[in-house]
C-alpha cells in the first residue's frame, strides 16, 4: 500500500499557464514550462529560485534529447532548445499545422524515443486538432485527427498501450502501441471523470502502472488503475486549474504539480509549482533521439 503525503509549494513562481513538467536526467535539473508567458523553467530542487529562460514564442511542452539538449513544440512547430541559454533553432514542421489559428499543447517522449505532441484551435474551435509524431530523422506523422485539446500522454511498462486525454471528451482513451512502427490502433476509453471533476489535463504514470492525472478546474490530482478505471487516490491542490504532473528527482521518488492562474478565482498560489512524496516512484523516462 502506497503512502501519500500533502501538497506543498515547490516553487512560488507564479505562471499565467504552468505546464508540462519533464525531469531532464542529463542536467539532473526539472523542466517546466509557461505557456502563455513564453518561459522555461529549470530547477535543481535544492529551494534555490528556478532559472528563468524567455521564449519568443508559446511553449506546448519541453522535453529532454539524448545528447543532453532540449525539444520544444513551440506555436509553429519544433524547435531544438540551448539548455543552457534557452535559444531555439527550428528543427521540424508538422504537415497542415497553421500556427496562425493553432498551436501545441502537450507532449511525451514514445518508448523509442520520438516525440509525441498535440495541438489546440486558438478560438476553441472543436474537432479541429491533430495528434503528431515527430520522429529522429524529422519527419512528421499525424497520428489523430478531429482533436479538441491534445493533452497528457503516457505510455504503458510493456511499451504496449498508450494512453491518451482529449480534454473536452472527459475521458482517458487507450490505444494498443506497435513500437517498431511507432503507430497505434482503435481507441477504447478506460476512464471518464463525471460532472464536477473538471476536465482531465496531463497525465503520468507511476512504477506500479498507476496513472495520475491533473484536473483542470477541480483542484485535484489523481490516480486510477487504468486497466480497470478504479480511482485509487485523490489529492487536493490549492489551484483550481492544475495543468500537469510528473516525477522527478534523482530518484523520480516525488511527484510535481504544474497550475495555472484562474483570472475568476482569488488563489494566492495559483500558478505555483507544487510537490507531493507519493510514496511510489516514477519509472525512468525516454529522452528524445533526434540530433
């Protein structure tokens, strides 16, 4: 039986749209991001202030490469990114992508190393997103069509099953995962969050096939047995809009908490970055191979 603990303020830097938290295990530092204030974040979780690093564009997600730099889906596509001075070069574009009227969202690292990531209609325009796959040679895949808000991704242990959160459907959605070829089958929803639970954001899994995921607009992390869709834990946030979630550490041993500002709301720690000791840790991630 897991043991939890409370939530505490990791870091009170206060983000307009906090996302996306990834461990980089090169740097030994935890990433993360601001959307809508185009910064990345870079902690070594010693209580020093993070790094702050600007970006000149919206940030969708930010995850670590095998040579120790960074990959970014930024509003028109992929950039590589200097970890140490937070300066992009383009890298890859995904067919159709019109930043103009959309931009990614979230993304994760495959077990064979592409990148996965997802975008969103600026005017919420339903139904009009996509699901990508970008590969190490920098071709672009659409992997789903007819997307609302692409969000958390997670992979199984066994490198089997992908699961997969479009936000508006309420629901986490598991496709069968061929990794040779990097393609995945029909979709069957395994989870749905009922009326009052907000809407489910990103997700990670845990060593022990838990998965945890992050609920926009209820303040809420929790984790569920996603073969059989039993809820398993519920922790509260003090932010109602909680974007993310993910392990780190050098153990990947605690489990940290991405928010967002709500303009609606009086919430002091909005926006902050947040930490939990879930009492599991977090299997060791990919890193994206392309160069």
């Amino acid at each position: 039986m897991a043991r939890y603990s409370s939530v505490e303020v990791c870091h009170p830097v206060r983000a307009r749209l906090g996302e996306g938290p990834v461990w980089h295990p090169g740097r030994g530092t935890l990433w993360w991001i601001d959307i809508l204030g185009q910064r990345f974040f870079e902690s070594d979780l010693s209580g020093a202030p993070p790094r702050e690093l600007p970006c000149a564009q919206m940030i969708g997600a930010v995850v670590p490469t095998r040579d120790g730099a960074l990959i970014a889906a930024l509003r028109d596509g992929l950039h590589r990114v200097d970890p140490a001075t937070g300066a992009t070069t383009p890298w890859a574009a995904a067919p159709g992508h019109d930043p103009r009227e959309f931009r990614f969202n979230d993304g994760k690292v495959d077990p064979s190393g592409r990148f996965w990531a997802g975008t969103l209609a600026l005017d919420s325009r339903p139904g009009q997103s996509r699901l990508y796959r970008f590969d190490a040679d920098r071709s672009a895949h659409v992997m789903r069509e007819g997307v609302s808000i692409s969000n958390g991704l997670a992979w199984s242990a066994d490198a089997r099953t992908l699961y997969y959160i479009d936000s508006p459907t309420r629901t986490v959605q598991a496709f069968a995962y061929d990794g040779e070829a990097g393609t995945i089958g029909p979709p069957r929803v395994v989870i749905t969050l009922g009326e009052g639970e907000g809407w489910p954001d990103g997700c990670c899994l845990d060593a022990e096939g838990g998965l945890w995921i992050a609920h926009w607009g209820a303040a809420r992390v929790t984790r569920w047995e996603p073969e059989t869709g039993r809820r398993l834990r519920t922790v509260a946030v003090p932010a109602a809009n909680v974007t993310s979630c993910a392990f780190g550490g050098a153990q990947r041993d605690q489990l940290y908490i991405t928010s967002a500002v709500d303009d609606g709301r009086a919430e002091p720690e909005a926006g902050y970055l947040f930490r939990i000791d879930p009492g599991v840790p977090g299997p060791e991630l990919p890193s994206f191979a392309g160069r």
